[in-house]
C-alpha cells in the first residue's frame, strides 16, 4: 500500500505543475492570442504569444523543420505540434497552442527561381495544436472550411480566423477542467491512501 502511495503522490505533485500557457500562430495571425488573453485573471496563466505568419518567421523564429513543410503544403499535422512544442520553450510555458492553415484556397505552380514548391488548396482548412509539456499529452484538431466565392476574401479570412481561435479556445478550456477533475481525483485517492497506511501503522 505505501508503494502506491507514493507512485500516487508522485502523479500528484507533476498535476500540480503551475498551468501557464503561450501561443504560436500563423492563420489565426494573433486572433488565438487574443481570445486566450480575454479569459478572466489571463494575466496569472498567459505568459505570451506570437505570429509566424511566413514560412520563414516560423523557421528562423520557430527553428521549424522548413523542408518537410514545404513537401507537405507547409500547414500539417508535424508542423502545427512543431509550432506547439516551440512556444513552450520560448515562453517557459507549460502548454504550448499552435495554429496553422488556408484561410483561402490557393494554387501556386512551382518556381525554382524564387525557392516555391508547388502549392494546392481547394479547401481551406486549419490545425490547432495543444501540447502540454508537462505530460507530452497532445491533442490535434482539424477543421475545414467551405469556400464562398460570392464572400470577399477580407471577410472569409476573418471567419475562419474567428472559427479557429474560439475553437482553440475551447480546446484549452476543456483541456484544462480535465486536467483539474483529475489533479483533484488524485489528491483525493493520496489522502485515502495515506488514511490507509494510517490504519495499517496503528493496528
């Protein structure tokens, strides 16, 4: 019992890790910040955030691997959990949220002379990434958009950078009640176990 005890105690101690959080996005281009910053006492868990709108920012800011994002149309999977991961280190921060993505569809044939692959988007879609360094827990979302050629682009630029940032949002809200029910499980099953060691040593 004092074995389990202790393994519990040890969980206990990693869930009580101060939940601070910072960002880094790129189709969102700061909305994910502020959304974030809006929540109540923002200013005790928010340490920062940035944009790495180009491809380039993300790598000499982010130190992104630049050339498989640009063999997988540059917003995917790898380099949204890159841009997570970054951001916990560069802000200190326990959890790390990224975003990347098309706000527009977009063709581009290749240009050697100017260093661009070929890109294709029919659909706009976007990632968001949340990371929790603490854990390495990661959990990645997709969405996908419908285009609207009857929309200007300034508008559905801002719908689905609105989209994406509430679901972050969203995403970091939930992730957090998880995190807490489970830091107080937790601190609930220590003071049982220790109860029990308790009877043990009295008897």
């Amino acid at each position: 019992m004092f074995g389990l005890a202790k393994y519990i105690w040890a969980e206990s101690k990693d869930a009580k890790k101060p939940f601070t959080v910072s960002v880094a996005e790129s189709v969102t281009a700061g909305a994910l910040t502020n959304t974030i910053s809006s929540e109540p006492g923002a200013s005790k868990f928010f340490l920062g955030g940035i944009t790495t709108y180009s491809i380039q920012s993300k790598k000499d800011i982010l130190s992104i691997d630049i050339e498989y994002a640009e063999k997988n149309n540059f917003a995917n999977v790898f380099t949204t959990s890159e841009m997570a991961r970054a951001a916990c280190k560069m802000f200190g921060s326990r959890i790390g949220m990224s975003t990347t993505g098309y706000s527009l569809p977009i063709k581009r044939d290749e240009d050697k002379e100017l260093g661009l692959c070929a890109l294709n988007v029919e659909h706009p879609y976007a990632y968001i990434c949340l990371y929790d360094s603490a854990t390495d827990h990661e959990m990645i979302k997709k969405i996908t958009f419908t285009y609207n050629p009857k929309s200007s682009d300034r508008v559905q630029r801002a719908s689905v950078q609105t989209r994406v940032a509430l679901e972050g949002r969203e995403m970091y809200i939930t992730y957090k009640e998880s995190v807490d029910k489970r830091s107080d499980e937790t601190a609930a099953a220590v003071v049982a176990a220790a109860a029990d060691i308790s009877g043990i040593n009295t008897e």
